[in-house]
C-alpha cells in the first residue's frame, strides 16, 4: 500500500475546497487537492464585492457586472433596484473552479483528478483515502482505465458538495440535512432583445417557477442562466424553466446545456469529527436561505476550515477543528436565521409573494438589503431605518399599505 502521508488532503475542488486548499499550501503544508473535474454545478453565479476583495479574484474572471436586480412578481410587478456605488460580479463556474484549483496549485498544492470512494484507517489511526483516479484525456483517444490508489493524511477537508460521502459517513448528524434541488440552462445570450439588459439580473418570484423558492434569469456576457429551485421533489423543475423562458421571452435562445444538483438548506449542526476531518462548502450546508447565494460563503467557510486545520497542525489539539463552524455561525448565523424565515413566510405562496416585491420598492429596505449583501453584514449604522421597515412590513402584512 502506498505510504505517502499529506498534512492534508481536500476532497472536493469547489470555490471552498480549493480555497482551503491554497490557504494550506501557501502556509507550508503538504497539501493534496482532490477534485473529479467535468462537471460543473447549477449556480446563478453571482459573487459579491466582499468576495472580490477577501479572495483576490482578477477582474477578467469576471464575465458581467450586474449594477441592478429586477424584482418580479407573480402579478409582473416589476421592481429595479439599482445597486448604487457597486456592482455584482457574475462568473462562470467551470472557468471560475479551475482558476481556484490553478491558484492552489501554484502555491504548492498537488492536483488530483479521481474521485473519493472511501476513508479507512492504518494501524497507527491515520487515515487512508481510498481514490479511483481519472487520467486527462484528448480528442481522438481512447479513454483509459480509472485506477485505484490510496493515500494518508493527518486532517482530511471533506469539499465533496451537498451529498457528502464524507460527512454521511463520518459526521454525526449529516444524515439529517434538507436540501433545494436546482436546475438552470445556459443559453445564448440575445443578440437584441427589446427587455434584455445585461447588466440586471432578473428574479422572478411566483408559485408556477417555484412553489417555495424563485426563479432567475441572470447575465453571463454571452451567456444566460436561467433556473429555478424547489425542495418539492414532485415539482418539474425543467417544465419550470421552460415557462420561465417563455415568460422571459427566451424560449428561443440556443441551449448550450443543462446542469441540476442538490443544494443544502441549512449549515449542518456538526462540521468535524473531532480527531482529523472536518466539513466546508456545501457539505457544511453554508449555502444562504432565500437568496440561494453559495459562492461567498462556500469559500469564507474553505478558508475557516483551513484556518482551524492549520492551527490542529500546528498545536496538535484536534479541539481547533471546531473554531471552524463556531466562527462561521458568529459572522453569519444571524443572516441565516433571518433568511430561513423570510423564505418560509414570504415564499410560502403568490399572495404573500406579491406583498414581498411591494416591499422591496421600498428605498430603505433596498438600501439595507444590498449594504448587507455586498458587504456581507447587517447594516446596524442605521437604526431608524430598521424601525421604519419594521413598521411598513407590518402594514403590509395586515393590509394596511398603500401601493408606491
């Protein structure tokens, strides 16, 4: 068997295993990233400007910059709300992926295309990553044979997506986790098209795109994504988009493919397992209620695991894996509890949906929404404004509200 034992190795080369992979490898450990490649995973892909600035991401990544979302209602109310002094980057996630996992790379993380098939452990404790290997194939070759191999590592960062293999079978309480299901289609963008801007992302909000979630149609420069999301798992999520398009006009556009996964609703309650692996990314569950947004705190959640890796290694008390989740839930517990509830009660059905976009008209709740989003943190400088929007929602809930 083979004996080569890693400080690390990272299953999964998602924006948060290959954050944390680089994270590691830049601080000096012996890092190996592990990632099947050839897929790439249903998302908006909208990135805000605080991951921009924390991570480091070039500009030509960067395949439009939204300066407005378009509110829409079941009614077609319409609302834009301009993001003032700003803007919301948009990427494509199988360039944007690989640039991350490049990045590790090149700061000494060793790449591995093969997917993880199991854990087990030597008679020392370490454990052993048992992996079938994919070799990189070209255009006119036979594809080879996968292989299998194993390796060891002192700490192990299970990166492997919302149906973790490693936390089903090595993290209490994973087996308990919600998820969303999604499905886009990329598409053409128009080549002109009378309601088409390509710097607004377009969110529709009514029960026939998603009985408890929405839909998007979001620019990519010469592309589109255009999905939706439900944890309804009798609800077609293709027919759906298919409706989505004809409402948007886009039932024409050229398909150039069509991605679905599952996406966890809510941080798991456990991260690690208290000796030598822990969870980040969508094995973690850190994907945003009622926004759906991943990306920022995939990555924020790769670098806190890295970070409490680090310091086990360092130290050698395994207690520091646990810095990771509780961290993680300090910075942004709050949002997510607020988020959880605001889908549940507003997503909840078209009447209330329809009250949600008359809300958003509001100057304040748009100025708060988008402070807090692009900053990633509430807003708490303004008080009076919270008061104020307190009061509206409350008029709106009972009716009372006038229309803008």
């Amino acid at each position: 068997m083979n004996t080569e034992t890693y400080d690390v190795i990272v299953i999964g080369g998602g924006p948060s295993g290959a954050t944390a992979a680089d994270d590691l490898a830049s601080k000096g450990w012996s890092v190996l990233l592990l990632d099947r490649q050839g897929r790439t995973k249903p998302c908006g892909g909208a990135i805000p400007p605080r991951l921009i600035k924390d991570f480091f991401i070039p500009d030509h990544l960067l395949v439009a910059k939204a300066r407005c979302a378009r509110m829409i209602s079941p009614k077609d109310n319409k609302v834009d709300i301009p993001i003032e002094n700003g803007f919301v980057g948009m990427v494509n996630r199988d360039a944007f992926d690989e640039w991350l996992r490049e990045r590790a790379h090149t700061h000494g993380a060793k790449r591995m295309r093969g997917s993880f098939e199991k854990l087990t452990r030597d008679d020392d404790g370490v454990a052993r990553i048992h992996i079938t290997t994919q070799a990189a194939t070209h255009a006119g070759q036979p594809t080879p044979q996968p292989e299998t191999t194993s390796l060891r590592a002192r700490f192990v960062v299970g990166a492997d997506g919302a149906k973790s293999e490693v936390a089903r079978h090595h993290i209490e309480g994973a087996e308990r986790t919600k998820y969303v299901f999604a499905y886009h289609e990329i598409v053409k963008a128009p080549a002109a098209q009378a309601d088409y801007d390509p710097d607004r992302c377009d969110v529709y909000y009514r029960g026939t795109l998603s009985p408890d979630f929405y839909g998007w149609v979001f620019p990519h420069g010469d592309t589109m994504s255009i999905g939706t999301g439900s944890a309804d798992k009798g609800f077609s999520l293709r027919s759906a988009v298919g409706r989505l398009r004809e409402t948007a006009g886009l039932h024409t556009a050229e398909t150039l493919r069509r991605e679905g996964a599952p996406i966890p609703m809510k941080p798991l309650p456990k991260w690690d397992n208290g000796k030598d692996i822990i969870l980040a990314g969508d094995a973690a569950g850190v994907v945003a209620p009622a926004s759906g947004e991943g990306i920022y705190y995939a990555m924020a959640c790769g670098r806190m695991a890295a970070d409490s890796v680090h310091e086990a290694l360092e130290t050698g008390n395994t207690a520091c894996l646990k810095k990771a989740r509780k961290t993680f839930m300090k910075q942004h517990g709050t949002v997510f509890w607020v988020l959880g509830i605001m889908q549940y009660f507003w997503y909840s059905n078209d009447r209330r949906r329809e009250k949600f976009v008359t809300i958003c008209e509001d100057k304040d709740v748009q100025q708060l929404t988008f402070e807090s989003y692009m900053n990633k943190v509430l807003v708490r400088k303004k008080p009076m404004a919270h008061v104020r929007i307190f009061f509206k929602d409350l008029a709106h809930l009972f009716g009372l509200a006038p229309r803008t």
